[in-house]
C-alpha cells in the first residue's frame, strides 16, 4: 500500500479537509505526511488534536523526503475542475515520482497536460471514482459467501456510516476477529488501499459492484464491514443505497442517526422518519432477498454537550431496543458485542 | 421529429427485434421505412400483423426514397460493439445524409471510423445511451408541479411498463385529455424522440435524471405518465427502479405484472413476492417523500390462453381491489378511467 502525502494546503484542520482527516485517524500507519504550508514544521496532532507526530511539510519535496510515495488529494473541492492549488502540487507530485490518489469527479489521468505527464514519468494515477470497465449486473453473487456481512445504512447521506464500520473493524481486529471492511466510497478506498466507489458507476451497475466489493473484502475474513452510502430514503441518493442493500446482501444491519437532524441533507422540505420506521423499511426492502436484523443504532453525537448525548443514546436504545451508542466520543463496545453475538449466532445455525 | 429508417436486417419479426417492434406499433406516423431485405417489397404489417403498410426496403437508399431521414438502431445486440451489418448500415446512412439514432451501449459519435464521417457528413447522431453532462442530484423538484404525475412500477424488469403507459397515453389523448408520456429507456426516447435513459446515467444522478425528464414531459401536459424502469426488488436494476420512484414522485402507480413469471428475470433463485406485497413496499417507500396510490395493475398474459387470462384478470383485480387489465390483449379501459377517476378526485382537493 502507498505511504501517502496528504494535500490539505491552507485547510488542515477545517470541515473541507474531512478526506484527509479521516485518512489520518484510519489509516495513520499509511501516512507519510501532511502538506499544508500555513503549518509547516508543526505535528498533525497539534492542529486537528489526532494522528500523533505524523509531520506537516510546506512543500512536495519534503514531503517525499518524510518518505511518501503518492500525493493524496484530501481535499473536498466545489464543482467540478481541478484548483490552481492542487494542479501545481499534483504536477510536482509527479514530476517527484510520486504516485497519485485522487478522488475528485475530474480524473488526473484525463487531463491534458497531467496525464501525459503521468506517462512520461511512470507513475501510477488512481482516480478513485473512475469505475471499472467490467462490472458485472447484480445477480445475489454474494450469497455463495459463507462470511457474516454487516452494512451500515442510516436516515440520511453524510451521517457517520463509514466511520462506525472502521470504529467496528478496528476493534474486532483488537479482539482477535478476521473483520475487514468493504470501501464503497472515495474516502474508505484512500483508507484500505482499494474499493470502488459505488456512487460512481453506471446506474444499471450499482447492485454488481457493490457485490463485488464485498466478495473482494471477504477474502481473508470472516466478518465483512461494509461501508454504507446514502440513505434509501434520501431524495437524490436513495438508488445508489438501495443498490448496495441488495448487491452486498448484509446479515445485519447497523443503523446511523445524527439525532438533532430533523431533514434531509440539502433537502430542508423533508423530514427524516422516526428512526423505527427507517429500520423497518430496510428489514421490509432486504427481506425478499435476504433477511437483514439491525443488530445495533450508531449515533452521531458531535453536536450535542456530554449529557445531552448520554441522554439521547439511553432513549434511542429504549425506542429501538437495540444497542446504541456514539461509537467516536464514547465507546463501540456495545455494537462489537452485537456484531460478535450476532455472528455466533449465525454461525450455530 | 425524426423520420426513421428502422434498421432490423434479417430480424423483422423475431424477438431481437423488439425495439422496432415498438416503434413502429407506438410511433408508426415517424416511421417512413423498415430495412429488412429478407422482407424487400412487403408491408410491415405482412410480417408483424400490425404497423400497416409501412414499407420494408433492402437498402439504405431505398429508405431514403421513401422520405426517412434518420436511421434507427432497432435492434439488440448481444455485448459491446458494433456487429459489422450495423456498422455497414450505419456508414451508408452518414454518407446518405440520414441522423442516426442508436440506442445500443456502444455510442456512434465516439466510434474512431463512423465520429469522423459523422462531421464531415453533419448529420446528427442521437447516441440515446450516453446522460447529459449537467444532469442535478435529485432533490424532489418535482414538487412545483401541478400536474398529476403517474408512474409504471413492476414485480421484475421487462414486464410491459413501458407498453401499459404507452397505451394510457394513447387512450388519454383520443379521450381529449392532455397527457404525455415521459421516456426514461431507449425505445420510449425512439417512440416520443427525447428523454433520458435513466439507466445509463452515473448513479448519483439516477434521480435527478428522473426529476429532469418527468418536469419536461410535464410542459403541455396535465398527465403526466412516466416510464418506469426494472423492479425496487430486481437485484441488478432495483437501484434504478428506486431513484426513478424519488425522482419523478409520482401522485399514482400502476403497478405492472407477468402472471406465470414465478421468479426474476436473470435470477431464478429469487422468488417474485406476492403482488399486495410489492404494491405496499412500493407505497411504503414513496411515503416519506411523497405518498403515491397505487390504482391499478396491467397485466402481461402473452404467455396465457384467453380462458386463463381473463380467469387471472378476476383474480388478481379480487386480490389486490385494484382495476386490472391486459391493456395490450383486452382493453385498456379500465386503467384510463382509474386515472382519469384518479386525477379529478386530486384536483378536486
């Protein structure tokens, strides 16, 4: 796997550079460095508070000398094109020998003057959301798999699902328990390496590639993490989650709720459902497939003061009868417990 | 609107055919000729029983003779490409000065021999697979309309959702009422001369693609009836199925069935569930964003004898309480007076 560099220039620390951040709290061991001038010479932990004494540096050349060998864009950028910011280090980056991940909607590798670029010095360009040419349609693949496969689902886009499932996979693997985790999305490919971004495929296609990021994760484990998109209830991304429902055809579901959001995601006219009702809907959606039990509520608590949070965990967890807690600030032990019963239990049948 | 040449060499007739087929049954005044030499010299209606005396000709500038200005792919072709008849037939076409309007996966404009004679040629080339490249994301602009919005909802994909809308538009509009039919597939765009394949667009954009094409066939319209696409429980295309569903929002649902099919299309391991079961997921996943009443089921009994047709007609309209039909085989009457019924009891509100 590629040591990265992370470009985050003027934005460390701030919710545009979310990609980046979450790299750095995942998947630490695979990060050289940070490059972000306004902070040079600091720690990444002396900024955002987590990733310990990875170094920040001002340029690509200290950033390679830190030993990293790609450039990670980490980034969020508005519209489409690549910033004048990111062209200049991506070209540097390559004219370094770097390697590129990028997972903005412009691929690096199309570009006129960076994907020649690319060829003359021989480095390799991920563009993470340029689906593969041989997807195949979903046809319930999945179901010849003898793993457990839990999906993250919740009441909205943007809600914590691919940070339960990593929260999950480390502290399974902590346990001594094959989990991996299954990269649906740009930020969990920069995190494991791999993946395939779901919403970027073909529509007729969703279903077969999410089947086939979950055989792939199923390789040399036995309990499948499945990164969650969207929500199926969302009015703009719904199809991409219903997609991976049926294409990674979870045993279990874990279900994702910020509570002091009332609608949707860009969509103020639409008041997210009573999160009993959204469980039913994806146990009602799943089961003519294949039957899915939520084995556990994750809740996105950042917004809320200590008892605030404490308050709203206990009442969720009497609502849904299940296991609920805020798997960053407190603990996820009760949503490893459920996942680890949940699999005995499906394994003694 | 184009008038088309329908390329169908050798297949007029057969199942591999089909998109022809529609074309000419659903769009017979824009179809000047039909390419087939096996047939040179017949009727349409000599080989297919209907279409009337559309002329069959050998050759593309027989077609052209007989005033077509476009050729129509109206064909399926197995995988990728071009076969080399379709090829051949599309060179002559360019060089004749004939539009091409092809709806196969693989585009005319980007072909490295037939792009060039296109422009040297400036016909135009409707590549109806390849999405605009400004499509939104959903988010329920469907909304502002006041027309009443009808959408075509199936157990599995092929089933005759295109057909039942095709004859509601057509039985609508000799009843006086102004409807139109939004296409979301490649032969609804062929019949109708626009639309959007819903399919075939990047999936964050399935139901934004939906929103775009059910707000045009709105203008000029007091009904609108929207194409549906595969099944919200068909494993490869329920993705599709759902983004269509949240993006053209429908007010009402018909909801289309093939009686004897027992299982999916493609996936014999999945059981089709009864049909009060997919009406109420239907209705159960519209809900939240908008509620939709299912008021009808067309049924496909192409495969049933007359007495098990009309035995399965009654029984499903008991089952379900629902106006049922073969609106292809019987009569599309029942379902136009559910819609009308439908629509006066909406605007009576």
């Amino acid at each position: 796997m590629s040591r990265y560099l992370i470009y985050a220039e003027g934005q460390l620390g701030t919710p545009s550079a979310k990609t980046g951040h979450s790299v750095i709290r995942y998947s630490a061991p695979h990060v050289a460095a940070v490059l972000d001038s306004t902070h040079a010479g600091e720690c990444v932990s002396d900024v955002i508070g987590f990733g310990g004494d990875i170094p920040i540096v001002g340029t690509i050349a200290d950033g390679a000398e830190q030993g990293a060998d790609a450039l990670l864009v980490g980034i969020a950028v508005a519209g489409g094109g690549l910033p004048t910011g990111v062209r200049t280090a991506i070209r540097q980056a390559i004219e370094c020998g770097l390697d590129i991940w990028n997972g903005l909607h412009t691929f690096v590798a199309d570009d006129p003057t960076l994907g020649p670029l690319v060829r003359e010095h021989g480095v390799t360009v991920h563009d993470v959301r340029r689906p593969p040419d041989d997807l195949p349609v979903g046809a319930g693949r999945v179901r010849a798999l003898t793993q457990t496969i839990v999906l993250a689902v919740g009441t909205d886009a943007n809600i914590g699902k691919m940070t339960v499932m990593l929260q999950l996979r480390n502290a399974l693997r902590n346990s001594g328990t094959r989990a991996t985790f299954a990269p649906t999305g740009q930020t969990g490919i920069f995190i494991e390496g791999w993946g395939l971004c779901v919403d970027a495929v073909v529509a007729d296609f969703i279903a077969g590639a999410s089947e086939a990021v979950t055989i792939k994760a199923a390789e040399d484990s036995d309990i499948v993490l499945v990164e969650g998109q969207g929500s199926i209830l969302h009015p703009g991304y719904s199809g991409v989650s219903l997609g991976l429902l049926h294409g990674s055809l979870p045993h279990a579901l874990i279900v994702c709720h910020q509570p002091p959001r009332k609608t949707f995601r860009h969509n103020a006219w639409l008041e997210i459902p009573p999160l009993n009702d959204v469980i039913a809907l994806h146990e009602a959606m799943a089961a003519p497939l294949r039957p899915a039990s939520t084995i556990g509520v994750s809740l996105n608590t950042s917004d809320l003061s200590d008892d605030e949070a404490r308050r709203i965990i206990d009442q969720v967890a009497q609502q849904t009868g299940l296991p609920t807690t805020d798997p960053v600030r407190y603990d996820a032990t009760p949503l490893v417990d459920a996942v680890l019963a949940f699999d005995a239990k499906r394994r003694a049948f």
